[in-house]
C-alpha cells in the first residue's frame, strides 16, 4: 500500500503548489498561464491542512517503512515549497548594485496577464535574453516590471519579447 502514501503525497504536494509545479508543467508544453494561481491560492491552507491529514492517516493506516515515508514526505515537501523555491529562484536576477551614472538606462513596464511566479518566471526568463540586459526585477502584485539595460532597448522588441512569453507588456512613463 506505499502507492496510496505516494498518491496522497504528490497529489496533496501539487495541490498545495498548482501555482508553480503545473503552470511550470503547462509552459513546457507551450501553454500559457492557466491561472491556476488565482483561483487556487486562497485554498492553500486547506490544501496544507489535507495534505497533513491523508499523510498522517496513511502513516498509521498502512504503516509504510520509515525509508519510504521519508521519501513522500520530502517530496511532498518539496512540492509545497516550490513557490517560495521559484520566488527565490527569480529574485536573483533583479541587482540593484548598479551606480545610476554608468550609463545604465532604467525602463519600467506593466506586464499583464501574470498571475503567479511561474508566470512571473516565464516573462523574467524572456527579458534576460534581451541584448543588454543587466538586471530585471518583475513585481507579481503590481504587475510591473523594472528593467536595466547597458544602452536604449527598442520598445517593440520588450513587448514581442513579452509577447512570445504569454503576456502583453506596455512601457510605462
């Protein structure tokens, strides 16, 4: 019965973490973003608090070997943390130990249609493939981006670039 500790474990790990594991998932296979985000988020605690359940209820129901329960439980926890993992993940990319008179231009933009951190990912991981490039900083909440370039970056090469990632982007003043 160790398939049913493994179900509850990634069933509940995904769940818990639909915002990033799925969406991650679905940009793989060239989907945009689902939203999964929006209407799951505010379930997240339940989805904790279930998960918690079925996998005390399968420890002392099937009693699986302290190897493999281990092993569900890391990768359930895993799974859980994956949107803290990726917000991390992308906030490497977002430097501010730029000195403002080295000539580095400074352009901000609204980005739409994100609605979690795999799709704040997708639109990080575009922009950085941009020639000249230096850093990029995506805001989540606010849907707006901050980007710092070596020289001027033409305004329709961004929004393609955001476009080919699933979004529309438009530069602000």
């Amino acid at each position: 019965m160790t398939h049913m500790n493994w179900i509850n474990g990634l069933v509940g790990g995904l769940l818990i973490s639909s915002c990033c594991v799925i969406q991650l998932l679905l940009n793989l296979f060239g989907i945009g973003c689902a939203g999964l985000n929006t209407f799951l988020l505010p379930y997240r605690p339940i989805f904790i608090s279930l998960t918690i359940i079925s996998l005390t209820y399968s420890f002392y129901r099937y009693r699986p070997s302290k190897k493999h329960f281990t092993m569900i439980v890391l990768v359930t926890v895993l799974l859980s943390l994956s949107p803290e993992l990726l917000r991390m993940y992308n906030n490497q990319f977002a430097r501010n130990d730029f000195n403002h008179t080295a000539g580095v231009v400074i352009t901000y933009w609204q980005i739409v249609g994100m609605h979690c951190e795999g799709c704040r990912s997708a639109v990080i991981q575009a922009l950085r493939k941009l020639e000249g490039v230096l850093s990029v900083h995506v805001n989540l909440e606010t849907g707006q981006a901050k980007l710092i370039t070596k020289n001027v970056i033409d305004t329709s090469l961004v929004v393609k670039t955001v476009h080919a990632a699933g979004f529309q982007a438009k530069k602000l003043d």
